[in-house]
C-alpha cells in the first residue's frame, strides 16, 4: 500500500472512532454538552447556555465548547453518510443557538464557526447561515477604535472597562466567522473589522514570532500597555495553545483577505512553533516552563495541523505549500500514534490535552476544542470542501 493510501487509512480510523464514540455519548449526557475529560477519561459536562462573565473570585469562561460538538457531529455525518448524526446535530444546534445574543464574550465566533456554518455549508438551510450572521453581528459588535487601531475586546461586557481593554491571541482563531459573515452577507465590513483586529493583533507578536497570550490597551491613545498571559507558564512566555491560534488565525486571515503580509506572518510563527517543538511528537503546555513534569497539549498541535492546511491551500509556492502541507500531516501522524483514545472509557479522541494548567482545569485530558480541530484537520485531508468551504479559490494569481 503507498505512503498516502497507508495515512489515508490511519486518517479514517480516527474519523471512524469518533463516530461510535459519538453515538455512545449522545446516550448518556442528556442536554449538556461534554468540554474536558476527568482523570477516568469520562466526559464533563455544562450547559450551553452558560455564559463568561466577571465572578468574584475572577473571570470564568463560560461554555465556549459546546459548538465544536455539533461540529463533530456534522463531521460523523460526512464520513459515515448516516443521518442520525445530521439529525442529532441539528437538534443539538437548537441548544446552542441561545448564545448566538451573548454580549460577554469573543467565544461567540469559536462556538458559531463550528456548528451554525457547518450546518449551513452541508443542509442549506437558512436557519443556520442566519443564526451564525447574528453572531458575527454580535462579534463585530466588539470592535473597539483607538487612535492606533481596532481591535475585538476579548471578554466581558462591553459596558465593563475591564474587558473593552483587552483583547487575547485566541481572538485570532474567532475572527475567520467575521470573514465569512462578510461572504454570507455580502457586507465587507465584517471583513474590515476582521483584517483591523488582525492587524492590531501585531501587538502580540514579540520579535522573535512567540506570542503573548493577551495585551492590555491604552484605549485613549491605542498603546500596549502589557502583555501577559492567563494560561502559559509567566507573562513572557511561549504558551503553546496561543502559538496555534495565532497560526490558524492568520493562516484564515490570509485566506480571506489574500494580503501575503498575513501569509508570511503566518510562516514566521509556524516556524517558531516548530523551532521550539524540536523533535518531541506533541508540545508541551508552554515551551518555557522548565518543569521536566510540565503537562503536554494535544490539542495545540492539532489547531497547528488545521492552520497549516489551510497555509498550504493558498501558498503562490507550491514548494512551500508543499512543506507546510507535509508538517500538518507530520503533526497528525504524532497525535495518531501518540494521543489517540482508542480504549472504550477515554471519551475523548485526544488524549494528553491542557486546558489551563494554571488552573489545574482540563490538565492530561482530553478537550473539546482539540478533538474538534483533530478532525477539522482530518476532514480537509479526506473530505476536502465538505466541512468548510474549500480554501484558496480567491487568491491573487
């Protein structure tokens, strides 16, 4: 059997776990919706509806998670071509269509990109493309204009100062929703708004292409007043996660807008990414904390997969689409051999995720996001256009 048809079929194996997982778990966790595994590798749950917001002992995240399950779900139906999983994901979409209104959080492009798009981009149906629009709306919403630049404030209300001056690197991998609300809505300025805060988002950049996690703004004037980080080891850090968002997201911004600033930008932080991993499968949490014991994240190795495929899609280079193609596929032979829960009590399909070692939240487990970029990544391999929208028809000859 050839090289590619050998993958190939490993690539499938995970698709096909995934879907009898599924199956299982939609009979035990009722109307809640899985995140992180626990120590037993059984699946914790939340609702939907719970939203992030300011508590007194700090900031909590809310459920962010709960549209990569429906994107899973439409995931299963392509490969399996059974409708049980369409049909479940369209009741499943019912729950997560109350936080399309959230004014609390960036996350709103997270959980729509991953289920109300998909949806529309399989079924058609308008319910999904208008439910999604309203979350860009609400998304776009977040923009904030300052004397240097815009940018889309991360978390809380827009009413709190807290929140309007600060804006995370994970934003970068919410805002590829603003770009195709601006293709679904025929309106260019969720685009604009999109391009304005990746390029505010320079300002997480370091000169050496690490990243920091988050930046707080001088909203008078638009000047970084700090970076720090809530989720890597220390403020100057390299936190791995929040590498792979900065990498996916200018990967999509690059996409969408075809402006070859993006494109390099996005080479230059992958070639840190895989500077920094060496020779080891999977990253660590965060490149820098010298623990020897530090946890492993599964899952930011799978959202580099996924960016790098879509980096690859668009590169005028075939040479270096090529290798940035290769990497990604590298990557996901690592999480294949490496991560994969093939045994019935892990839940999850990628073991040794992070979710906030700080926290001591979702450490060694499997996370949803993971699973779900896992697959995404899979998806463009073996369902090329299937899952999302094929990339790099628009790119400037």
């Amino acid at each position: 059997m050839a090289r590619d048809d050998v993958r190939a079929h490993r690539l499938g194996t995970a698709l096909d776990l995934l879907a009898r997982k599924l199956l299982e778990d939609e009979t035990r966790i009722g109307v809640e919706f899985p995140y992180v595994t626990d120590a037993n590798g059984a699946w914790r749950t939340m609702s939907a509806s719970v939203s992030a917001g300011y508590r007194p002992d700090g900031w909590t995240h809310g459920n962010w998670f709960c549209g990569f399950w429906v994107g899973l779900l439409v995931a299963a139906h392509l490969w399996t071509r059974d409708e049980r999983y369409l049909a479940i994901a369209e009741e499943r979409m019912r729950l997560v269509a109350q936080r399309a209104e959230d004014g609390n959080t960036h996350d709103i492009g997270f959980i729509f990109i991953s289920s109300a798009v998909p949806l529309f981009h399989v079924t058609g149906a308008a319910r999904h493309r208008d439910i999604a629009l309203k979350a860009a709306e609400r998304l776009r919403s977040r923009l904030v204009v300052t004397p240097r630049g815009a940018y889309i404030a991360s978390w809380g209300p827009m009413s709190d100062p807290r929140g309007r001056c600060s804006s995370a690197i994970d934003t970068m991998a919410n805002i590829p929703l603003l770009f195709w609300a601006a293709e679904a809505a025929g309106d260019a300025s969720f685009s604009m708004a999109g391009a304005a805060h990746a390029e505010m988002t320079r300002n997480l950049v370091r000169p050496d292409h690490s990243t920091f996690h988050a930046a707080q703004y001088d909203l008078a004037t638009g000047a970084r007043v700090r970076g720090y980080t809530f989720q890597g080891w220390r403020d100057d850090s390299l936190w791995a996660r929040g590498q792979a968002w900065a990498i996916y997201g200018y990967a999509a911004t690059a996409v969408a807008t075809g402006r070859t600033a993006y494109l390099h930008l996005a080479e230059a932080l992958a070639e840190r990414f895989f500077e920094r991993l060496g020779s080891a499968p999977v990253p660590p949490y965060d490149f820098d904390d010298p623990d020897p014991a530090r946890p492993l994240d599964s899952a930011a190795a799978a959202i580099v997969a996924s960016g790098l495929l879509d980096l690859a899609s668009v590169h005028p280079d075939p040479g270096r689409g090529a290798l940035w193609r290769e990497r990604a596929v590298t990557l996901l032979d690592a999480l294949l051999s490496e991560c994969l829960a093939r045994e019935d009590d892990h839940r999850g399909l990628l073991k040794h995720g992070c979710y906030s070692w700080p926290h001591r939240d979702g450490v060694d487990s499997a996370v949803l996001f993971g699973d779900y970029y896992f697959i995404e990544a899979i998806c463009a391999l073996l369902l090329p256009g299937k899952l999302r929208a094929a990339r790099g028809a628009r790119w400037p000859a």
